[in-house]
C-alpha cells in the first residue's frame, strides 16, 4: 500500500473509533441535533421579527440559522482532541504504526458527519415551518457544500484553539470566542437594521458571506456571493489546519 493509502486507511480507524463514542454516548449527540433547532423556533418565533427583511423572515432566518450552525457546537471535538492528549490515548497510539494526525483526521471526519445530520434535521424542521429552497437541486446542493465548507474551515480553527488551551476545563473558554463570530454575522438580522458601523463589522464576517450566499442558492436568485463564501472558509483553512497539524505533531512527541 502507498502512503497516501495507509493515511487513508488510519484515518478511517480513527474516524470509526469516535463513532463508536457516538453509539455509547447518544443523548449527546441528540442534544447537539436539538440546540439548532431550539434556536430556530425560539429566534423564529419569540425573539425573531426580522424588521427590515422583504418576504418570509423564515426564508431569511433559515439559511443564517444553518451557516450559525456551522459555527457552533465545536467544544465535542475540542474537548475530545484535549482529553486523548490528556489521558495518554495520543502515547499509545504513537506505539502504533499509524499516521501521524490521524487521530484529528478521524475526528473531524465525524464531527462532518455529525455536522451533515444537523443540516438535515434543521432543514426538515425548517420545512415544516414553511420553508422551501426553491433554486433547483444543483443550487441545493451548492448551497449545503458552502455551509459544510464553513463548517470544515471553523473545526480546524477549534481543532488548533483546543491543541493551544492544552486542558479541557480550558476549552469552555476558548469556545466563547466562537459566539461573536455567530452572532456578529447577518444571521438573523439585515445588517442594513443596525447601527453603521455595527453592520460594516457584520458584513466583513466569513459567516455573513456564508450565510448571504447560501440564501442566493437556496432561493435561486444569483450566484453574486458565491465567491467570498468560497474564498473565506479556504483562507482560514490554509492558515489553521497546518497551524493544528504542526502543533499537534509537537504535543504528540
């Protein structure tokens, strides 16, 4: 087997070790799938109003609720990335013939995994709600890629955070900084409603790029953001997955 085959082979291990963690631990998983959609119904019909927004609010919540989504919910997999460095499980597997940085890989393939089921269960719920992508399967499927896309450049962001913060207890910490990302965004209000420089502050937010351009798809009304929704997420991804993978490499020594 070639290199590239065993990396392949050793990831997919790993990725297979933490979704056995998902079979024993499953109320954690359903509470992850059940916060968006919590966040949906409460901002959608308590909080939410959406002044400004033409149309259904819900065809402009939605989309920012999904990309909100995205951002959230990382501290599973920083918390597990600390607590295998912690425990020693990291040493142990460094007896093994396996990849290095296989065990990230592994963990952020099922964070993916996990993160395509709460897609899919906020947009059933959306649904029901009267929500409808109306841009044809092609842009559906654009649209759920740039949102993944997000998703995939946040985790390794989460990944190298939890590898500085080193501890677990630290980790509850450092995923605070990810709610001003989340809610400094236009996800679930126009930022032409808030003050100038606040909406200037939003609009240069990767998520707000996110969230605007998956609205565009889901609706089928222009590709005008596509491209900084694309450019963002590879942007951070060229700066902080080497950053994690270096570090990682370093603390596995």
């Amino acid at each position: 087997m070639s290199t590239n085959a065993y990396a392949l082979a050793d990831s997919w291990t790993m990725t297979r070790r933490e979704l056995a963690h998902w079979a024993r631990q499953p109320v954690q998983v359903v509470v992850a799938l059940f916060f968006p959609v919590m966040l949906l119904l409460m901002f959608g019909y308590l909080i939410g109003g959406g002044r400004g927004v033409e149309g259904s609010y819900i065809d402009y919540l939605l989309p920012g609720m999904l990309a909100l989504t995205m951002a959230f919910g990382l501290e599973g997999t920083m918390i597990a990335v600390t607590q295998d460095l912690n425990k020693g499980v990291i040493d142990r597997f460094r007896s093994m013939p396996m990849t290095n940085g296989a065990v990230l890989v592994g963990r952020s393939i099922a964070d993916m995994l996990q993160s395509v089921l709460a897609l899919l269960a906020l947009m059933g719920v959306g649904f029901a709600l009267g929500w409808r992508a109306d841009g044809g399967p092609v842009a559906f499927l654009g649209a759920v890629g740039l949102l993944l896309l997000f998703r995939f450049a946040m985790l390794w962001i989460g990944i190298y955070l939890a590898l500085v913060a080193g501890k677990p207890e630290l980790v509850q910490a450092v995923q605070i900084l990810v709610w001003p990302v989340g809610f400094l965004s236009n996800a679930l209000a126009l930022p032409g409603s808030m003050p100038g420089w606040l909406g200037t502050v939003v609009e240069w937010n990767p998520m707000s790029h996110t969230a605007t351009a998956a609205r565009d798809l889901f609706r089928g009304t222009g590709t005008e953001h596509l491209w900084p929704a694309v450019v963002w997420p590879l942007l951070l991804l060229a700066v902080f997955f080497p950053l994690a993978v270096r570090r990682f490499a370093r603390l596995s020594r």
